[in-house]
C-alpha cells in the first residue's frame, strides 16, 4: 500500500514539475467524490493536487425546472410519483417531493423494475417515473418501457431527464476558462459505456482520461497514471477497472438505450444547455412519455439566487467558497441540489471536513 | 423546525432531525432534570435503591428478518437500555397495536418470539396492552416495550465522567442489523448472507460493571444513526474529541459491501446487539477480554480513544491513513441512484 502511495506522490511531483502548477484532476462522478472524502484522501495528498468534484452526481445536474415539473405532480390525487431516493430531497421553487410525502403519493424505488410492480398494483393512478441518472440508469429505464410497451400499460409515464457523460466533460472542456488538466472517469457509467468512449475527449482536448473503481487504492493508482501521462505529455484513455469496464462496455445496454432514446439537447444545472446530452423516448413511446401525456412543462430555470452550484459542478469553485456553504445551506436546509445528494460535492465537503463552521483537511 | 412545518420522516431516524425535534418540541414540554439528562433510561432514586425505567416503540419493517422479528427487537431493545445504564433489568412491559387484518399466525409467531427472548435473559413481561385500529391506520404491528431495572452498586457511569485518554471500545461488527433491515426492504438479492445482530447485552454490560466498577466510564448500544450518532453524542455532552481507527473497527465484509452498494457511510448504519463502551485506559485491556468472552462480544475490539479537543468532535483516521470527521448522520439515510 505505502508502496503505491510513494508511486502516486513520485508522479504528482512529476507532473507539477511539467505543468509548473498545480494538477487539477476532475472526478465526473459521485460515487468517486464520496469515496475519496471517506478515505480521507485529500488529506494525504501533498499540495501541488487539486481534486475537482464535476458534474458526476445525478441529482446535482439535474435542472431546477425539471424538479419543479415533477413537484406540479406531487400534488395531483391522481398521480404516483416513483423516484430514486435521492430525489425526494431536493428543492424546487414549491418545497420538495419529501415535504409532500404525506399524501403518500411518492414512492421510492431502487430499482426502475420496481415501477412496473407500481403501475399493476395501482391501476387507478397514473404512475410517474421520475427517469433521472447518466447512462447507468438509463438502461432500466429503457428495459421498462419496453416492458410497459410490450405489455400494453396504460398508466405509466417516464419523465425521462436521463444524461450523458462524455457531452458534458467536452462541454467543459470547451469552456474558455476551465482548469482541468484530466478526468478521473466513473466506474458505474464506464462499465455501460466501455473506457473507448472517451478517445474522443482524448483526441480532441489532449486530456488524460483514467477509468478507475471505487476502493481508496485503485483512486489513487488513477491518479497516479494520470500524472504520470501529464509529466510524459501523452495522454490517452486507461482503465484501471479492469475487473468490470470493457474498451467496448455492454453492447447490449447500449443498443436498448439506442433503440429506446432519441439523444437531444438538453438542460444541466450549471451548465446550461448542453448538445446532444440528454436521452428523451423515441417516437415508438409516445403515449409512455410523460411530458407528451401529462401535460407537464419542463421549463429551464435561472439559478438559484446565491447559490454557486453551477460554479461548483464546472470546478470552478470549491463549495466552501461559496456564500451560502454551512450558513444558509445545510444538510438539513440544502438551497442547491449539491448540499442535497449524499453524493454532491458540497454535501461531502460539509459531512467530511467540517470543523467550527470552517472546513479542514479538504486540501483546498 | 427547520425542513419545514411538517414531521418528515427524518425527524424519526436517529440523526439531527430526531435530536432537534426532542430539544425544541418535548423537553421544554415535560421539563425535568431526570429526563433533560437524556439517558438510554431514567434513574429515580426509591429508598437506598437506584430504580432504572426506560420505554421504546418498535415499527420495524418487515416484520421478519434474517436474524430476528419486531417481538425479539422490541424484548432486546429495551433490555439494552437498561443494561448499558448500569441496571439489572427486572421486569418488562409489552404492548401491542394491531392493524385491522393482521394474520394471527403471524402474531402468534412473534408473540413467541418476543417470549423465548424474555425467558432467555430471564426476564418476565409483567404487564401489558393490546389495541386494535383500522385497516390502513397503522403497518401490520407496531410493538411499545417498557422496562424497570435496579442499578447495579459498581455501576458509575456518565458523561461527565468521560476523561481524556479513555479507550473506545465497540463489542463487535458494526452495521449488520441496518444493512439486513434494509436490504430486505429494498429487495436485493444478497440478502441471505447479511443477519441481523439482534440480541441482548445484558450479559456483557453486567459482566463488565461487576468487575471493572468506575473504570467503566459509559456505554451505550448504538442503535438507529449507528456508531457515527453514539460517538457524536459522547462528544457533545462530554466536551472532548474521540479519534478512531478505521482498520480496527469489526465489519462483516457482505455488511460493508451492501453499504458501499447503496452509498451508505457503515459507520452511521444501525446495530442492536452492540454496546459502545468508554474505559479508563488502565483497564482497556481486561474489558476487552470479558468482551470476547460473552456470547455476543466474540469480535469485540478497541476502536479509538477519547482526546483532547477544543470542539466536540469525532474523528477517523482512514486505512489509508487519510483523516476525516464524522458527523452525526441527518437522519434519513436514502440509497443513491446509480
């Protein structure tokens, strides 16, 4: 272990030396956020590393105004809502789905599978499946509609907001002012996507790409080769989650959300919007897609007043910095969707780092 | 209250929320020294005695899981209450509310269940209630257990009494009855492998009090908000820090991965067959040794220690030899998305 460690130190300091700054490395994915806090890794790096929390965290990126739609449904008797845990928490201009659980309408799934169960157990209601995550959730929700398809089910709707990665990290990276100089790739997304998929953020930007798992040490393997890449000037794609991501990925999730979605320009918090990123149903799912049926609008939301969200997921601005950060947003009071997650930057810098109101040990 | 005008159900998990309720909404109500101190159970002094009284509600679901049932829960929840105050457990109540349509199979079941818990410690259920509302007003069985103990002589044990040096030690692996509870509730498939740890720590706590006395500085069972909530408890009210190791903390690896599937900190996952106990430092090692040598503390071990700290604080020192705090959970743990 220490021998690894004194691997990534060697290559940080090699890197630093090329670049003749700080490496700024960007994790586009919240599992990775949450994994190195609770390892506290950031404390055992040296200075001269600047880990970047991007946009990886699927509540996070999600629009204020699609919150607001589903929370215009919140209210309906007619309606079910069925979401992912993490949802039910963040705020929309109207509260949030938690504070509307006690009409018993929201029911939290783990599972896309469980939605049909839902759909047959209430044939009076009309189910609304709140279809948010990158392209690891996506596949489910497209396995659903089939089924539902398939099935002929009448009373369930899919308000699919479902994301992709790589347009979001290009769009990034098109940005004028960024600081990225490589991406710590997702684990979960890249076992669907396959670790070729970003050669072309490789090829087009010249920014290493590493893909890596979720245990302390193969996170800092990852980086280690990233640095490594950066002090050599040749950066290319690498997975060090062998175990489960392919060069190609699971063919057969792709070619289902292939057939399933159309992909189209879509809305991200922070981002604005980004093209050809979010996946909507194709034609075929017409009387299954929620905003054609329900009458629901999706309308893009300016920013939350004061709230540096944006700046965070584009890594921009670490969250302490941001003016409303432990003061008016909490756990318990999040404003941005960042606070909300239990895998959103700002809400693992307050749960990890925070002492007296300031934080520690987050290497700033 | 700050996430609203409306109880969530966050304010019942254990975290901030549910301390934030208790402080703002029922102490000032019922204001009294005995239940300000807020103990695992009361201590009223009757004659010479220390009489120790406690009560806890049951609303686990399902009702059935690997490992245990809401009637040995409710019997062993509240025998922990009282036996990590320091008391010998005497008599329990037992009382029932029933939703319209219950099997009685499945009553009968956790009836008996509740039964040879009790008779297992030795312990009777005196009294008790039975009501029986609508279908819908309630989910299947919702179990109240009340229970009186006298406290042991040896037993001085107290916040106050927490001094810096003291070790940490925690009678076995943690997480294991949240992480089964909720694998069950939320369908995955390895649940088999993952049991509850749904037992009685009265052997333990009587064992540790009659032969270490005020060397035993306190205990607690960390029960809903997990580790994380007992330790930041200590901390709050005793005005030190604690440090712990995470490489010395017990996990069942199946517990650990479930936890890292779902997104959850294990350190803040529900125990009910645990006790957190504070020890003079002179005697860590022999409390540990009586640990490992009842039924329920085989994997008993030293976590950490309690440290100087101008602010009440946990925290852990990672197995990468990373450093992190450790908060007390907010109350409602939700699985991640992806």
């Amino acid at each position: 272990m220490l021998e690894r460690i004194n691997r990534a130190y060697t290559q940080i300091a090699r890197a630093q030396k090329v670049l003749g700054r700080t490496v700024n490395i960007m994790e586009v994915c919240g599992t990775h956020t949450v994994s190195i806090f609770r390892a506290g890794l950031r404390t055992t790096f040296p200075e001269g590393l600047k880990l970047l929390s991007g946009p990886g965290c699927p509540v996070c990126i999600t629009d204020q105004g699609y919150i607001d739609a589903v929370l215009s449904l919140a209210d309906r008797d007619d309606c079910l809502i069925a979401t992912y845990g993490d949802m039910i928490r963040v705020p929309g201009r109207k509260g949030s789905l938690e504070q509307k659980t006690n009409k018993g309408n929201i029911k939290i799934i783990l599972s896309a599978e469980d939605v049909l169960k839902l759909a047959k157990q209430n044939p009076a209601k009309k189910i609304l499946f709140v279809a948010v995550g990158f392209e690891t959730t996506a596949p489910a929700t497209a396995v659903l509609a089939n089924e539902a398809f398939r099935q002929g089910v009448k009373n369930l709707f899919i308000f699919s907001n479902h994301k992709l990665v790589v347009p979001a990290m290009e769009a990034l990276l098109s940005e004028k002012n960024h600081r990225i100089d490589a991406f710590l790739c997702p684990g979960h997304v890249s076992v669907i996507i396959g670790s070729d998929a970003y050669k072309p953020v490789v090829e087009r930007f010249e920014k290493p790409c590493v893909v890596a798992g979720f245990e302390p040490m193969q996170i800092i393997d990852a980086i280690s080769e990233i640095c490594r890449q950066l002090a050599d000037r040749k950066p290319e794609v690498a997975s060090l989650y062998r175990a489960a991501v392919t060069a190609a990925g699971n063919k057969t999730a792709q070619k289902i959300i292939n057939e399933t979605f159309d992909v189209s320009n879509g809305w991200w918090r922070g981002l604005g919007k980004i093209k050809k990123s979010t996946l909507k149903l194709k034609k075929k799912f017409s009387h299954l897609d929620a905003e054609k049926q329900l009458g629901i609008e999706f309308i893009p939301e300016e920013d939350l007043t004061g709230c540096c969200c944006g700046e965070v997921l584009c890594g921009l601005m670490d969250p302490p910095d941001c003016g409303l950060f432990a003061t008016n947003c909490t756990p318990e009071t999040p404003v941005g969707p960042c606070m909300v997650s239990s895998e959103g930057a700002c809400a693992a810098w307050f749960k990890y780092t925070l002492k007296k109101g300031k934080v520690d040990g987050g290497r700033r | 209250m700050a996430a609203g005008d409306k109880i969530l159900l966050a304010h019942g998990g254990g975290g901030r929320l549910s301390d934030e309720l208790i402080r703002s909404i029922i102490l000032p109500a019922f204001k009294n020294d005995t239940l300000c101190r807020l103990t695992d159970s009361a201590e009223i002094q009757f004659g010479k005695d220390s009489i120790c009284f406690t009560t806890d509600s049951y609303v686990v679901k399902p009702l059935f899981f690997n490992g245990g049932d809401i009637g040995r829960l409710a019997v062993c929840g509240t025998i922990n209450d009282l036996a990590v105050s320091g008391a010998e457990p005497l008599a329990l109540s037992l009382s029932l509310i029933i939703e319209e349509g219950l099997e009685l199979e499945v009553l009968k079941k956790i009836i008996g269940s509740a039964a040879a818990a009790a008779k297992e410690e030795n312990i009777p259920i005196v009294c008790g209630d039975t009501k029986v509302v609508e279908a819908n007003s309630a989910d299947k069985l919702f179990i109240n257990t009340s229970g009186i103990g006298i406290k042991m002589p040896r037993a001085k044990l107290g916040f106050e009494r927490i001094a810096v040096g003291d070790k940490i030690i925690i009678t076995g692996t943690i997480g294991d009855h949240g992480m089964t509870i909720m694998s069950h509730r939320e369908g995955m498939k390895f649940e088999s492998n993952l049991k509850s740890d749904c037992a009685s720590v009265a052997e333990i706590c009587a064992k540790v009090i009659e032969a270490l006395g005020d060397d035993i500085k306190f205990m607690r069972d960390p029960t809903r908000g997990g580790l994380a909530a007992t330790l930041n408890e200590i901390v709050n009210q005793s005005n030190c820090g604690i440090e712990i190791h995470e490489s010395s903390i017990p996990v069942n690896p199946t517990v650990k991965a479930a936890a890292d599937m779902l997104g959850f900190d294990i350190l803040d996952i529900a125990n009910e067959g645990k006790v957190v106990i504070v020890v003079s430092p002179k005697k860590t090692e022999k409390c540990l040794e009586i640990c490992q040598g009842c039924k329920t503390g085989k994997e008993a071990a030293i976590i950490g220690q309690v440290v100087q700290s101008d602010e009440p604080l946990v925290e852990l020192e990672t197995i990468i030899k990373g450093r992190r705090i450790v908060q007390m959970p907010y109350g409602r743990e939700l699985p991640r998305i992806c």
